[in-house]
C-alpha cells in the first residue's frame, strides 16, 4: 500500500490523467553529478522524470528510513544510488528543504573519513488539501532528492548486531567522528541533533556518515555563547520562548559513551 499514493500524495498532479505539466518548484543544486546519473535527458525532461521518481518512490517497500519529520525512500533502480527525503511535519526550529541542502553542500567534502550525503536537488509540490482534525488545510509536500547510503544508523546495531561490518573498530569510528565534528565547529556549523539516528556506519568502509541537517544552524558571531549557538525561537500561544536543541559535543560523548563498548565487545548489551 503506498505511503504517499496517487489522490492523496500531492504528487497526483503528476499523473498524466489530471495534469500534464508539473506545477510545483524543483531547485537542483548539484546539476553536474545528477546528470551523470541521467545523461539522456535534457533539462526539462529530467525535471519532469525527477518529479515522477517521487510518485513512483513513495511505497512501503522503498522506504529505508523514518523519523518525526520525515521518511526516506529509496529508488527501487540500484544503479541510480539515490533516495528521497519526504518531509512530512515541520516542527518549530527546523530548516526549509533548500537550507537542510545547503549545509550538505557545505560539509560534502568537509573530511576525507566521514561523509555527508551529496545533495542534489530539492521538490516542493503543487498545494494540496489535506484533512487535520476534521478542517481542510493546504499544504505541500517537501523532498530532498539526495545520495543513498548503503549503511546502518548507530540505533540499528541496538537490534541487529549482524550490520556492523567485519573488522569494525569503534575506536577509530568515534574519533574519526570527533575530528569531523571539530571541523564542522570551525565551520561555524553546528548539527544541532547528533544522536545515535542520524550517525551512520557506511558498509564498505565501516566510517562515520553523519546525516539529516534539518535542525543545523551558523554561528556569525565570534563571541556567540552555546546556549545562543544551540536556541530558537517558538511561539507558545501569544508569548514567544527560547528553546534549547541538542548540544554537539555533549550529545557525542553521550554516544561514544553509550555505543563504543557495546560495537567492540560482543558480550555487551545495551
């Protein structure tokens, strides 16, 4: 049964049958690359084909990965290497779909041990309606056409001990992980929400991919406190108040602590 299917998706509209143009906005931000996924199609055609991948994707059986605020799907044509980002619940302090890219931009190449998903381009669909406790509202559904990582999150090892690859050595995972860390820090970046869901273990060389930027953020000031790198702001009613996200640093030891031990010694459970 499709997650996102035609006449509830958004994308319906993609159907030849209703609508024969796209209507919605596509930004490719990596054209070179998705190109070279895609090298007979011209650049209209290909935005049209990106916009029919996301109708053709959204099914239980493609997905890889899901979350508060979003589920991925994996493009069911291994060659393609590439999966979708469906945003689906925009909470207070998180980024629009073109500034979550951005960041992966920014940090694609930021460490030759630790990697971030390339980034290529960004879907926002025509307006929908939608039912939300029993009134009509318009919406529209948010996509991150990115990189597929052929990996396993930290959180998946709890359940399955058998994805962690021969040879691992959490050591040297969690102190590639660390320098990685510090760089993005010198970057002024900041992740913002570092745990055990959006650190990935990559299969083929059992480094760190660090995932989902969508509650990042920039420092721009020099003498910019923690407490005002790690805060946003949201509306509580009429009053507007200050929140606390998740501290990089503290968040890792957290997770080195939790997860170190438990990667390189059998006998351990958490």
């Amino acid at each position: 049964m499709p997650l996102l299917g035609r006449g509830d998706s958004g994308f319906e509209s993609l159907h030849p049958d209703i609508m024969e143009k796209f209507a919605g906005q596509i930004n490719v931000h990596n054209k070179e690359h998705l190109e070279q996924k895609f090298p007979t199609l011209e650049e209209e055609a290909y935005k049209e084909s990106l916009c029919a991948f996301a109708e053709k994707i959204f099914t239980e059986e493609n997905k890889v990965g899901f979350g508060k605020t979003a589920d991925v799907f994996k493009y069911p044509e291994e060659d393609k290497n590439l999966c979708f980002k469906h945003v689906h619940n925009m909470l207070p302090g998180n980024n629009d779909i073109d500034t979550e890219i951005e960041f992966m931009d920014d940090l694609y190449n930021l460490d030759e041990h630790v990697r971030v998903p390339e980034a290529f381009a960004t879907i926002v669909s025509p307006m929908k309606l939608k039912m939300e406790g029993g009134k009509r509202t318009l919406v529209k559904d948010h996509v991150i056409v990115m990189e597929y990582i052929d990996g396993c999150t930290l959180e998946e090892t709890l359940t399955n001990r058998s994805l962690v690859p021969e040879g691992f050595d959490a050591t040297e995972f969690f102190n590639k992980l660390e320098v990685f860390i510090k760089k993005m820090h010198e970057k002024k970046i900041y992740h913002r929400d570092l745990h055990h869901k959006n650190v990935m273990i990559e299969f083929a060389t059992g480094n760190p991919v660090v995932i989902d930027f969508g509650r990042s953020g920039r420092s721009y000031m020099t003498d910019e406190s923690e407490q005002d790198i790690y805060s946003y702001e949201e509306m509580e009613g009429s009053r507007v108040v200050k929140k606390i996200l998740p501290n990089d640093k503290v968040y890792f030891q957290e997770m080195r602590k939790q997860y170190e031990e438990y990667l390189t010694n059998s006998e351990i459970t958490i």
